[in-house]
C-alpha cells in the first residue's frame, strides 16, 4: 500500500477546492465524470500526485422516476380531454362523448401505449445507477405533457370530424440485451436491420396513430418525435460499433437500408 496526493479543483472554474495528503490508493473516488463508481487510484494512469476534478450537477433523480414522471403526465392529460372535463370546451359538452369511433379508438390506442410505457418502467427495465438533472426532467415533461394534451384537445374537440375511415393502430416493444440479436420471436427480426427497433416500432406506431387521427398536431408531434429518436438511435448505433467489432455491418440506427 503506498499514498498519493490528491488535488481536488472545480471543472468549470478550475479552483483548487481542496488538497489530500497521504491518500490511500485503494481509495475510492466517484466525482468525476469518467469515472466509474468501482474506480480506485491504484487503476488509474495518476503519478504520485492525481488531480481530480469536480462537477456539481444539480439536483437528480433516478432514471425509472424520471420514466414515471413523463410518461403519467400524458396519459392522464389525454383523458381529461377525452371526458371532455368541465371548462375545457363549451359547457354544452361537459361530459359528453364523441359519436365517431375513430376518437374513441384513438383513446385506447393512446391509453395503452402509456400503460404499457408506465409497466416496463416498473416491471421490465432494468436501469444503472445513472440519473438525470432536475432542469432536463422538466423540459422533458413539458415535451411530453404539453404536446399530449395539444393533440388531445384537437382530437376530443365537439367539432372534430375524421376525414377518412380509420385504418389500424399497433404498438409494438421491444426487449434490450447487451448485445441485441434476433431470434424466433417475430418481433425481434428487425434487429437484423437496425440497431434500435424499439424506436422503428415506436415512430411506425405515431405514424399509424397521425394517419387514423387526420389531426396535424398529432403530425407534427410525430415529426419533431421522430427526429429526437433518430438522434438517440444514431447514437447508440454508433456505440454498438464501437465496442462490438463484429457488429453486423447491415444494420443501420432506426430505419432499415436508409437511415
């Protein structure tokens, strides 16, 4: 067992915040970000003297209350706009129900795609110790809760009328491993062509759902999710790669033989 010096500063600003002497290296240190939390000083590439920087993230919260918090938010929203709850629209319609199936269906299909989020959150997933800062959950759930009850103010609107028959709606999920692969499972055999089917099923689901609805805010809040989980699926994509030499060079993020 030998001792280090341990030179603690601020990331951002650079400040000594403080100095250790005589530190044990088996020692466990968690404060920087590269650093995992079994990290000890005796496997780190550190001299006799290691410089360590800290950085305050703010307040956090864990990945599966973070999931709880944005995914309740729409599905309540939705169906406050479905009963058509006093003061949402003209009091002649507290109450009432719509005459078209479509919006009815519409409910349901949106109602389960949350109830189902909301149970692998608690029953499925599996998450690290990771959180999230307190500012990126709000600004997630005002995606989530505000755009919901956008495109359910127009969908439950007295004056909303499909303009065609409605076709289908289905929602598909998808199990994760470390190394995703297909097998007899029918609904895993588009890992033979993206990385993330997970998010190929999911935007097909919003397409389906824009394309039953007729409704543009429901577009648009399909275009802008698209776009987000084309973002994450390049990138998850592009670590696969990094870390599996032998990753099939067939795949691609999220839509087969394009993107």
């Amino acid at each position: 067992i030998f001792f280090l010096q341990v030179e603690v500063l601020d990331a951002k600003t650079r400040e000594q915040l403080c100095f250790l002497d005589k530190v044990c290296c088996f020692c466990s240190y968690t404060e920087g970000k590269s650093l995992r939390d079994d990290e000890i000083l005796q496997n780190l590439p550190v001299g006799t003297t290691a410089t360590m920087y800290f950085k305050d993230l703010g307040p956090q919260l864990g990945w599966t209350m973070v999931f709880l918090a944005e995914y309740i938010g729409p599905l309540l929203s939705y169906l406050l706009f479905y009963f058509r709850i006093p003061y949402f629209y003209s009091n002649r319609y507290a109450l009432s129900s719509s005459p078209h199936p479509v919006v009815t269906l519409a409910c349901v299909c949106h109602t389960f795609h949350y109830t189902k989020r909301l149970i692998e959150t608690i029953f499925v997933h599996r998450f690290s110790h990771g959180t999230m800062p307190l500012r990126t959950i709000v600004k997630n759930c005002a995606y989530y809760w505000g755009f919901s009850a956008w495109l359910a103010y127009y969908i439950n609107h007295p004056l909303y009328t499909p303009p065609c028959k409605l076709l289908i709606y289905l929602f598909l999920g998808d199990g994760e491993s470390r190394f995703p692969m297909p097998n007899k499972n029918p609904f895993t055999w588009l890992f033979f062509f993206v990385s993330c089917p997970n998010y190929t099923y999911e935007v097909g689901a919003w397409v389906s759902f824009s394309i039953m609805t007729q409704c543009l805010p429901v577009a648009f809040y399909t275009l802008l999710g698209f776009i987000q989980m084309t973002i994450w699926a390049k990138g998850k994509h592009r670590a696969y790669i990094r870390e599996f030499k032998d990753y099939p060079s067939l795949r691609v993020a999220i839509i087969p033989l394009i993107l």
